[in-house]
C-alpha cells in the first residue's frame, strides 16, 4: 500500500466538488436560506440554467388520494352503454390490482356527470370544476398520465421523488438544489398542506415527500403552518418580545465572535449569518402570512375561503404571495381524494374546496403578469378504476385505484395553453395516443425551470442520481 | 453535480491536488477515478451495458485486444487517442453521456501510458497489510497513529499543532465518548490532577460510564434504520426498542464487535441460540413494513430483503451493492446474479411484510423480549408442580358447561373493528325480513366483494380453554349471494395466528395444514342457521387465553350469531392453574414482541428477478454467495448468514474491519479516513492516510475486535489531542483538515445538543433503556399528514419529558422535529454518514424550542440558587455550558446583556413570569423571578453559542 501514501493530498476534484455539494463546509451552495457570500454570488437568481428558462417557479398543486378522472378531466361517453358490464379478466392485459379490488367483479361504471366543452379551445370539464372551466384556454389537460404504483405510499413517493420507495430527493429540493433560492429571506422550497372537505379518511403524508433524501438537508422543503408557528419554532417564547430576541442574539453573535477570533472557523461566521437570517424570518414569515392587506377584488378571485388560515384557498394565495417572493418551488396538498365509495357525496365537496382557488390562482397570476413565469400543475398520484369498487350502487359508488391513465392539468411558465393533450381508450384503461410518464412530467417540468433532466446529477454513494432516473423525456409538443 | 459549484473551487483544486511536478502517477490514485466515471458505464463491470466489447475496469479486459493501451506507448494507445479524437462523433466519451474529460485529465491518462501503464487491483479489494509505523523521533508523538500522521505531515513540511488546553480536552472527550459534557466538577478535578495519567484516568472513567453505550448506540441506530414506527403509509407504533437496549448494553459491556457482529446478522442460528442472540438479530428487521390495505405482499417482501443486502453491505463492507439489483453493477465488479447470491442469505425468511392497523403489531417471526426471569421462573415452577399433581389425581367424570360470549353485544373491553370490503364496523342488526336472528334480538352481519371481516380484540376478560373445550359460533349464508369461503379467528396475546375455515381455499392469511389456517371442510348449507364446532385442539387454542374474535369471510352476504365455548367444569385445582397461567400469559405479554430473524425450512429458492421485480423471476436460481472480487465462502458449510457473518470476521474479508474503525474514526475527527464512510468501492473516495487505516484495522482485528480498546487508542493520540484551532496558513492549505494537521471541529449530532441542554440544567433523567418516550413538539405536526385513523401524537410528563435524546420515539414519517432540523435522519434507510448543516431552522430550535427554553430557565434557576451574587451565577452559568471561565471581554458582554433584562423584567414583571412559565418543569417560587428571569435570557444565548454545539 506504499503506492496509497500520498493520496492524503490528492484529493480528487469529484470529492472537492462532491464536499461543496454537500454544504457541509462553510461554502454551503445554492443552500436554503443561506446568506454566505459565496453562495449568494453563484445562486441568488442569476439564471444560471442548462438553457433559458421559461418558469422561474414551479407552483405544485397536488392533490393527494388521486382525484378520478371520469369524473373530472376525462370525458368517457361509451361507458354509459357499457354501463353494468362485467369486464372479462382478459380485458386487464396482466394489469394487477389492489389487494382490495382483486377478488371481486369488475363491473363498469359511467360517470354521473356532465361534461361540457369550454373556451375557444373547446376543452372538456366537466360539472364539478366550473371555475376551472372558466380559465380552459388558460391550462393544459394532459389525459394520459401514467405511473407505475398502485398503492398510496408508493405512488405519492414516486411522484415526489422519481422512486417508490424512500431515500431520494424531493423535486423541490432538485429544483432548489440546481437554482437555489431568489429570495435570502425565504426558503427556496415550501410547502403547504390542507384538510379536504370529503368524509373519507385522509391518506397520509410523510416529510420524505418534500425531503432532500441525499441532497444536503438544507433543501429540504420547509412546511409553512397556520396558526401561531408558520415555520417551526418560529416564534419567541412567552416574555421575549422582537425586542429581546435582538438582544439575546446580540450577544449569542458577540461571543460567537470572541470565539472566532480564537479558533478561526469560518463556520462560526456562518452561524452567525444564520441567526441573523433567522431574526429577519421572524418579522418576514408573518409579514407574508399575513393576508389583510390584499383587496377584496383578490379574494373575490380565490373565494371567501381563502380567508380561513389553513384552506386550500388561502394557500393558493400564500402561494401567489410566495411566488411574488421569489421562492423557487412552492407545493400544495390537498388531501382526501381517494373515492373508494361515497364518490357522488364526497368528489363535490372536494371540488368545492379546490375550483375555485386554482383557477383564481391563475387569473390572479395572469392578472400580474406572473403566469408566464410561473408553472402551475394540478393533479393527484394515479388515476381511478372504470369499474366500481364494492356493488355499483350509483348512491353511493367509488373507485379503486389504476395507473396506467389519469389525468392532471398544467398552466403558464412555458406550457402550451388551451391544450388537450394524450388520448386514452373508451374505458379510460389505457392511454392509446401520446402517452405521458411521470418521468417525462418531471423531465419537462425541469425544462421549463431551464435544466436538462439528464444533467441535474448528483453524485451519491458512486452512482449519478437524477430525478428521473435513467428514464424521463421532455415533451415537447406541450412546450409554448 | 450542480454545474455552478465547479468554477469557484477550480481554483482550490489547482492550489491544492496537482500531483508534484514529475511525480509518478498511480493507477489506484490517479486514473482509476477517472475511468470509473467516465468510462466504466460501458466499458465496465456491466455485461450487458458493456460497448465494443471493451472492458476496462479489469486488468485482462484493458488489455484483451490490441492497440487499446500500448505499455510505454501513448501514441499507439488507441485509449488515448479516442480521448482527443478532433471527430466529435469518434471522441471518447460519447457527447450524448453527458461526460467530459479535461485536459488535465487527459494529460494524466497520457503520462500513466508513458510510464508503463501499470495496473493496480482497487485497494479496498485487497486485504489489509500490517505495516510497522514510520518512526519518527519526536516527542509529540503519543501512539502509533502518530507516527503514521507526523509522516504525513513532515513529506507536505508541516507541524501538528499544539495540544489543545485542558478545558478544551476533557470536554471534547466528554463529548465525543458519552455524549455529554463534563459537569464543573469534573473540569475542575482534571485540572487539579497533575499525574502524568490524568488525561488517561478521564479517558478510562468515559469509556466505563453507562453513558459510553448510548453515545456509541446513536451512531449504530442510523446504521441500523432503527425507528419506533412502521414506516409506509400508516407508520403506527412499534416496538424495537428491546433491541436497542441490547446494543446499548452490548457497548457497555464491551462485547467484541465481531460477537455483536455476528450476534445482530446471524443470532438466530448460532447453537442453542439464547434469547439476547435472537433477539439481537432485530438489526435486520429495523426496516420499514407495509401496511397499506391493498399492497401486494410479495412486492413489499422482496424491497425488504434489497434493503437487507443495502444496509448489510453497506455497514459491513462499505459496498453499495443496490445497483446490482436490475442489472450488473456499473462501477463494481459485482453482476446481477451476485447481487441476487447475496440476496438469498436474507430471502428466508418467514416472514409476511405486513402488518394490521393497529399499534404494536408485529410482522412474523419475533421473540418476546422476557421482562423478569426471575419472576417467570417462579410462576413457572408452581406451574409445573400444579400439573404434575393433577396428572397424578385419578380422572374424575365432569360434566361440560356451555357459555356464550357474543350475543347482542361485545364482551366487556372489547375494540371491534370491521374491515375490507363492506362496513368498517362490527354490525349489529335487528331481526326482520332481511335479517335473520338466531338467539336474542340480534344479529351481525356483512356483504362483501371480495374480502371483509368483523371482529374485536382486548376484551377485559379473556376466556380460559381447558383441553377438550369446543368453540362454536352460528352462521347464516345468504342463499342468494353467498360468501364462498368463512374463516373464524381468535386473538391471543395479539396473534390472529389461530384460524378455521370452510369452502373454498381463498383468505390470504395463515398456512394450509396448520393451527394457522385449519380447514373445516365445505361451506355450511346456506339458508339456515348452522352452528359450527371447532375443537380448540385444532386451532391450537388450549391452555390459552382468547380475547378477541374475528368473523371473516370472501364474498357474498351473511349473518354471525351467538358464539362462545363449551369445557369442562373446572376443579379447583384447575382453577388455580387457570389463574397463575393468566399471570404467565399476562407477563409475558406484557414482555414485547420483538422481530427477529429465523431460517424458513426448507428454504425458500432464490431466483435472480428481472429488471428487479418482484413478478418478473427469471429461471435462474441462485445459491447464497459472496461477490467473487470478494473471495470465497469456506468450503463444506452451510452457505447461510452465519457463515456469512463469520466470514465477514475471518483473516479472508478485506473491507470489515477498516469498514469499522474508518466510522469510528469519523466520530472524533468528524470525516473517516476514507471520506466515503458508506462507500469503500471504486466510486468512493481513497483513504487519506491508506497505511494508518490498514493499521488500525489490523490491530483491532489483532485485539480481538476490542471496541472500547480502539476508541482509547484513537483518543489517546496526539493527533487527536491537538487545538483544533485554524491558522490562516492551514486554512488556505488544508481547509478539510484532511492532512490532521490539527485538532477537528465540527457541530454536534442533533442528540448531544439537546442532551446537553438537559445535562447543564440538571433536567435530565439518565435512565438507561426502556420504551421510547415522547417529549415535547410543537401541536398538530403528526394531525398535518397522518392517515385519518392513525392516533395523533401525545406528549408524555414528567420524567420522560427529559430523557436522552436517543430514547425519543422515533417516527418515520415524522421525525422528532427539533434533531430533524439538527439533521437527524428520518430512519427510513441505512445512513452512516449525516449532513451538517447551518440553517436558521436549527438556530430557531435553539432558540424557541420549549426543550431549550425551559432548560435555560431551570438553568438559571439552579445558578440563583449557588451563587448569592449575580456576576457569579453568571460566570458559574458560561463554565457550566462551555467547561471553562470567560475571559475580561465575554464577561463583560454577559454582565451587560444581563443588566439590561434586569431592567427590562423589573419594568414588565408579567413578562418575567411568562417566560418562566415555559416548560412543565415546576417554578422554584423562592428565588425571585426577575432575576431567574434575566439569567434565563443570557442562558438561552449560551445554549445556542457555536462553542456550545461544536465538539472544539
């Protein structure tokens, strides 16, 4: 091993390369908050993408449960003559199925609602979204979405992380990690959860979904909160004022500084940086919660709900606010969308919780000039099954789960608005043209921010991960 | 790689990596890398990514055909060529890979040809030597590690630095070996010891302290993925926490790493394993279990046994071996059908990968982790001696009894549930048309597609099963839509394990031909209500306790009614059995189930998979085996984990021990030696100093894999012992520290900040082990995401409030988010090596968080009480924290900050005592509020201080 001796200084430029991406050092990069020089010359906006960009932002409006299609976005006339019938085993091509569907009859189930065609682009919405309705050639449809889980966990992980199961980074964190942050004040990846209205239980969410699985930590996604704590641990404790805290810091900072001029780590200045950085997010969080001050014309746009601290509605508009902010990705989710039974009492209450504010959302971006600049995207984890799950009781009737079609909708920041894109079969079994990956979602969401899907590595345990793995294709034709 | 980091540390790289002008270059070191990343995806280990039928991670395959590498001749080396081919479409590596080669690089390649273009076998391949150290004539030097670093240090013309002041020692030895700091006390009985052992004597008191177990037992729960909860979907309670006061204990009594080694991967199947052996062998059943109602097992099963073979070889070799899974690995010299041999050591297992929906559920197979044996070994004594003599009585006539359990309502205590398809309750109805009756007013019933059940567990009373008890429940199948199969389960202890069926073979749950699953034979006749019988026997029911019944069925419509047992009046003497049984039962339940590794019999095949998917088994079957780069199994033993495990521990395996000491090197210099703790491959990165760590792997295989031994050799280094403090010129020429010209510094793991916190105070309650506690967190985070039905999170009083951060229930979806944001890893996967980060989110904690809060103010507390004068409380406070005295300067920012919330609190008293309401700790209502109120402020400063949260 005498050959090995001198590698102490050899260190390789994938290792210097690989520390600096860690942000373990003092030279944290395109970090989180961080208000390091270095990192703000390279990362505070400055464009630096694989090509232009067209979004800035990313706005993710996810709805968790996986949101039926037939209901919504993919309109199935045929099914109301196939309605009832027993769908032979032959039909399913070796598509497997949940554990809670497997055993019994699969009989096929029409939509109870009417759909219609709407704006100039005649696109197809049905009855329950009629804000989205409103804004057709404002959005894109995509209808031929497919994935690869079919169970809750594993799907929502993958749509978050490119992989079913845990360990991967976040998209936001990729997109906070290739971009960085514009705002030094404001995490570049947030995220928001709310409650759905529907009766049925609500699947869970886990904090590996915003993670930065191998990604530095720092581009874990932050979760803004309603109430008294919008980030955690936010606010004084009882007895210290704003004023106060300055004081404490002030000398946190002072001995800090004492103590670099002893020992000369440079990670001591950081943490000071940081403590200031924390002071200032004490007065700019709440600033930004704060909604009062936006007009009634606004909350005309989002609906009355959006006053309600913690609604899908005031988190559309946090979202804008957000937006306006600079932060790089901000994510929504909606739970309770998985219509298993009770679709007919529970798929309305549901839309009347998202309608609204999402297409306010865009009018309001639109409005401000900020749609061009922003990407929004709409939509759950899977789709749902053609037949019904249980007896086909149209009372009371649901949906199990089904991959290999659903449909979401994407707006602004470099989609082609006014767009129906992907076509699936008259069971809505298949997609039968253009199909569109979860991969190829992830890859063209990059492409809009600017960053070429195959580029955006990060070297891990000596493998280059990518969010989209080794699969992913940009789509072009829903590129403006 | 984010493309934007490389501009800014060209620079450094130049400064810094050049090999010296002239220098040979190596394989291993300088082209090894390069080929690995750029070229070996294919030209590699990969056969079938493998292009042009060119291998160049071999030394065979480099040099199979012609005119690749030329030895001595760049020119004619065709390698090279290709590199700087001035055709785009010729030029190596393709533009389409996204790869690259510099100049520099290119130069390198050319240079390594010159010279003869020798090959090197990866170094992590090859067994350690056993070098002597250089030596140096110094007096610096303490051990051997410092001569190996003095080497280092002299070729590069630098010094080590000086020894680090006494303050600085023992509370960076504190620190590092128990996790928490010294106590005022302790400092000052350090400095007053002027023996040449004084150092020596703290370092042998840390490593004897209780506290040493914990401390290296955070370490091993990242290794090991230990967490509290499921993980997945429904992430309820679980209990492992057994077993990781095992490893607590085992560091604590010092067993040698290769037993706890071997203990924790193959327990199970050392001879007349103990219960401690198995119950050791948790280690691989620390990862997360589905629970999601509609996943298919077998796909969870088989990501359970990858993640086996990741964290397995992961912690034991330093091998990424995942790749492997869909494919020949890339980079490593491991094919899939290895992967897949290594597969099959874990791969049986009898297990479900499943758990219910209920807290504490267990996955097959466990142990229960036995509370007292004392006390069991009594009962089961009495036991004993109460049969023998009953066994001797002649057998008197007894009439039987018949008893009823459920009719019209549930036993007492009893939790129903109803699940699967149809109501997810357990349905009473009144007797009418639609609803037949066939004893009282009542009757439960449920349709179904496919599978559905009711039921209840936990009744208040179980029943007792004497030999010769029949079970029996009545049944009503709908003739118009009938079920086509029935089962009936009954709960012991929290086991479903006891099942009888009817009709056709089609509920998932227990194994044909046993108590698990015991078939009645057909379907009653539907229509009518039909009692069925089910003699306990059959369904291993006898001599237990049942509390709970289940009512399953596949399909159709039905109704249950009147159920219960029918037994044998009971003597006296039988009674007493009964109830010293119901007390065994009752320990033994309340000792917890732990999952634990077995071998299924006959063992279950292993077949190399498709792409890695579960449905997708190719033919070929594979037999356990070891990677070929890594040797081979002995000849003429079972190829099993033991065999595993105990090859990773003989002379054979080159990874094991430099694997180990390289983690616990990057505990006290906060990087290994090899920077790359979780990666030894040809990815990773070389070892700093290649001859120290061959060294220390050898002696500590040559100590018999002593563990504390180790920790005292590196901590008794020089090296170690050195100021960590950066001069200029160190930190333009080694910012990493990689070349130990000094002392480390780094943040503490998120645990010993907290702990800390708690230590100072005298908050903290040192208990060792027992089940996790819930401390404080902020309200509703488990409420945000948590499935519907899950419970929320509900904090504990008292002294759980202040137990070591390692005791912290530790759920994966969401972890304790104060060490969350101190970067404590959310256990879902193996992690070796955590990131450090500084970000406001952890300044916050420290700030806010009411741990930190309420521990600053009992701080304060204890201080007003010790010194009468507040400069003193106030000096006492910064030793307390910081283990030494402040000088002029900070005492003078200290008496200032403090004079100024004196005024502040004198003027608003009510916010004094808001700010000592923080925490349920109770207000010491003597001492006067203003000024506890005041130390507490200065106190949530020190707290928080980079001093304070750095090992210096």
């Amino acid at each position: 091993m005498n050959e090995l001796e001198d590698l102490s200084l050899m260190t390789t430029r994938r290792q210097l390369l690989g520390r600096a991406s860690c942000g373990i050092g003092s030279l944290a990069l395109a970090s989180l908050l961080n208000g390091d020089a270095a990192a703000k010359d390279l990362n505070q906006g400055n464009g630096r993408t694989h090509f232009p960009a067209k979004a800035k932002r990313v706005i993710y409006l996810f709805q968790s449960g996986a949101p039926s299609q037939f209901e919504l976005l993919d309109y199935k006339p045929e099914l109301e003559k196939q309605h009832g019938k027993e769908l032979p085993a032959s039909f399913f091509r070796g598509q497997r199925q949940t554990g809670m569907t497997a055993g019994q009859k699969k009989q096929v189930c029409r939509s109870i609602y009417r759909f219609g065609k709407h704006g100039q682009s005649g696109a197809e919405i049905s009855e329950n979204l009629p804000y989205l309705a409103g804004v057709a050639d404002d959005i894109c449809i995509v209808r031929s979405m497919k994935t690869e889980a079919i169970n809750h966990d594993p799907a929502i992980t993958f749509f978050q992380t490119g992989f079913q199961q845990a360990g991967r980074p976040s998209m936001g964190a990729w997109a906070s990690y290739g971009l960085g942050s514009e705002n030094e004040n404001l995490p570049a990846y947030v995220v928001m959860i709310s409650e759905g209205s529907s009766k049925r239980d609500s699947q869970a969410l886990y904090d590996r979904l915003w993670g930065s699985g191998f990604l530095p930590s720092s581009h874990q996604g932050v979760k803004f909160r309603s109430g008294r704590d919008p980030v955690l641990y936010l606010s004084n404790p009882g007895g210290l004022d704003g004023r106060a805290r300055k004081k404490i810091m002030d000398l946190g900072n002072a001995l800090n500084r004492e103590h670099y001029q002893s020992i000369g780590d440079p990670e001591t200045i950081t943490r000071i940086r940081q403590a200031e950085l924390a002071y200032r997010m004490q007065t700019s969080v709440p600033e930004l919660m704060d909604t009062s001050g936006e007009t009634e014309e606004t909350f005309r746009l989002y609906g009355e709900s959006a006053r309600r601290p913690g609604t899908y509605a005031a988190h559309c508009l946090q979202a804008r606010r957000l937006a306006e902010r600079g932060v790089r990705f901000i994510q929504l989710y909606h739970r309770g969308w998985d219509q298993h039974g009770d679709l007919p009492r529970d798929l309305p209450l549901q839309c009347g919780d998202i309608d609204q504010a999402s297409a306010g959302l865009i009018t309001d971006l639109k409005q401000r000039g900020m749609l061009d600049e922003t990407l929004v995207i709409w939509g759950g984890e899977f789709g749902r099954t053609v037949y019904a799950q249980g007896g086909l009781n149209m009372a009371r009737y649901g949906r199990d789960h089904h991959p290999r079609c659903f449909s979401l909708w994407m707006a602004g920041g470099g989609i082609r608005p006014g767009l129906t894109y992907g076509k699936t079969d008259d069971f809505c079994f298949d997609t039968v043209e253009n199909p569109m990956h979860v991969y190829d979602l992830h890859a063209t969401m990059l492409h809009c921010l600017g960053m070429d899907h195959e580029q955006l590595t990060h070297k891990f345990q000596g493998r280059h991960y990518r969010l989209t793995d080794v699969h992913g294709k940009v789509v072009s034709s829903l590129l403006s | 790689m984010a493309w934007n980091c490389l501009t800014i540390f060209l620079g450094l790289i130049l400064l810094l990596l050049q090999p010296a002008a002239g220098e040979e270059i190596q394989f291993n070191r300088d082209i090894r890398p390069i080929l690995a990343d750029n070229c070996f995806p294919c030209h590699g280990p990969d056969s079938a990514a493998r292009q042009g039928e060119l291998r160049l991670d071999t030394e065979e395959g480099a040099f199979a055909s012609e005119g690749i590498l030329v030895r001595g001749k760049p020119k004619q080396s065709q390698l090279l060529s290709r590199l700087h081919h001035t055709d785009p479409a010729e030029r190596m590596p393709p533009t389409d890979s996204g790869k690259s080669l510099s100049k520099k690089q290119i130069e390198k390649i050319r240079l390594w040809i010159e010279q003869g273009a020798v090959w090197q076998k990866h170094w992590a391949f090859v067994r350690p030597v056993r070098v002597d150290p250089p030596r140096h004539r110094s007096k610096w030097v303490r051990n051997e590690i410092d001569q190996f670093v003095l080497d280092q240090l002299l070729k590069r013309n630098l010094k080590p630095s000086p020894r680090a002041t006494r303050q600085a020692l023992i509370r960076r030895l504190s620190l590092d070996l128990i996790g928490l700091p010294p106590s005022v006390a302790e400092v000052e009985a350090f400095l007053g010891d002027d023996s040449a052992e004084a150092y020596e004597k703290v370092v042998d008191r840390l490593l004897e302290s209780r506290h040493y177990g914990e401390r290296m037992a955070q370490v091993w729960l990242d290794a090991a993925r230990y967490a509290d909860s499921h993980g997945y979907s429904l992430d309820r309670r679980r209990v492992m926490w057994p077993w990781r006061d095992w490893v607590i204990q085992a560091y604590n009594r010092n067993l040698p790493f290769r037993d706890f080694s071997i203990q924790q991967l193959a327990g199970d199947l050392l001879p007349e394993a103990t219960v401690e052996q198995k119950l050791a062998t948790g280690f691989n059943r620390n990862h997360p279990i589905q629970s999601e109602g509609g996943v298919i097992n077998e796909e969870y099963r088989i990501e359970t046994v990858v993640d086996r073979v990741e964290t397995t070889s992961a912690v034991f070799l330093g091998l990424t071996m995942g790749c492997g899974r869909c494919h020949d690995h890339k980079y490593e010299p491991i094919s899939q059908r290895e992967f897949y041999s290594f597969f099959a050591f874990f791969n049986n297992v009898p297990e479900t990968a499943h758990v219910g929906n209920a807290d504490n559920q267990v996955d097959r197979p466990f142990v229960r982790a036995i509370p007292s044996q004392a006390q069991l070994g009594k009962l089961t004594s009495r036991l004993a001696t109460l049969r023998e003599r009953l066994a001797n009585q002649p057998k008197r006539e007894t009439s039987m009894t018949e008893r009823v359990w459920i009719d019209d309502q549930l036993p007492r205590g009893a939790v129903a549930f109803g699940n699967g398809s149809g109501p997810d309750k357990f349905l009473f109805v009144d007797s009418s048309a639609d609803h037949p009756v066939h004893s009282g007013k009542k009757s439960s019933t449920r349709t179904s597609q496919g599978l559905g059940q009711h039921g209840f567990q936990g009744a208040a009373e179980p029943i007792s099963i004497p030999a010769g008890t029949m079970l029996f429940a009545h049944v009503f199948l709908d003739p118009r839509n009938p079920p086509r199969e029935i089962m009936l389960q009954w709960n012991v202890g929290g086991s479903w394990e006891h099942r009888a069926i009817w009709g056709e073979n089609l509920i998932p749950w227990g194994a044909d031909g046993t108590s698990s699953r015991f078939a009645m034979g057909p379907l009653p006749e539907k229509g009518k209500w039909v009692r069925l019988e089910i003699p306990a026997e059959k369904v291993d029911l006898v001599d237990k306790q049942v509390s709970g019944w289940a009512f399953t069925q596949f399909d159709g419509q039905l109704h249950w009614d009147t159920a219960g047992w029918v037994s044998r009046q009971l003597s006296p003497q039988e009674q007493e059995i009964n109830l010293l049984q119901g007390e065994f039962d009752a320990l033994r339940q309340k000792a917890p189930m732990v999952m634990v590794m077995s071998e299924m019999n006959p063992p279950r095949k292993t077949f190399v998979l498709d792409r890695g998917q579960y449905d997708a088994p190719t033919r070929m079957e594979v037999q356990p085996g070891i990677p070929a780069v890594l040797g081979k199994l002995p000849e003429g033993k079972r190829p099993d984990r033991l065999t595993l495990a105990e090859w990773m521990f003989s002379g054979e395996n080159p990874l094991t021990a430099r694997v180990a000491v390289n983690r616990y090197w990057q505990m006290y210099f906060g990087t290994g030696l090899v920077e790359s703790a979780e990666d030894f491959g040809t990815q990773g990165t070389p070892p700093s100093h290649p001859r120290l760590l061959d060294w220390l792997a050898s002696e500590f295989v040559r100590s018999g894999w002593d563990v504390k031994a180790m920790q005292k050799k590196i901590v008794m280094s020089a090296t170690y012992q050195q100021t960590s403090r950066i001069s200029p010129s160190l930190r333009t020429v080694d910012p990493d520290n990689r070349l130990l010209a000094r002392g480390s510094r780094f943040r503490l793991p998120a645990e010993a900040i907290r702990d800390q916190a708690l230590f100072v105070s005298g908050l903290l309650v040192p208990r060792l082990g027992g089940k996790s506690v819930r401390p404080y967190q902020p309200p509703g985070l488990w409420k945000d995401v948590v499935y519907s039905n899950v419970p929320k999170f509900k904090q504990d009083h008292g002294d759980d409030l202040y137990r070591r951060s390692l005791y912290t229930y530790w759920k994966r979806s969401v972890p304790p988010p104060n060490l969350q944001a101190l970067d404590a890893p959310s256990r879902e996967a193996c992690t070796l090596t955590r990131s450090r980060t500084n970000t406001p989110q952890g300044t916050l904690v420290l700030w806010n968080d009411p741990t930190f809060v309420e521990a600053a103010r009992i701080l304060a507390e204890k201080m007003t009480r010790l010194e009468r004068e507040s400069e003193q409380a106030l000096e006492r406070m910064f030793r307390s924290v910081l283990s030494r005295r402040p000088n002029s300067a900070e005492r003078k920012l200290l008496i200032e900050t403090h004079r100024f919330f004196l005024a502040e609190f004198r003027e608003h008293p009510e916010r004094a005592m808001e700010l000592l309401r923080t925490g349920e700790f109770p207000r010491d209502e003597k001492l006067d509020a203003v000024e506890v109120a005041a130390l507490t402020a200065v106190a949530n400063a020190l707290l928080g201080l980079d001093e304070a949260v750095s090992r210096n």
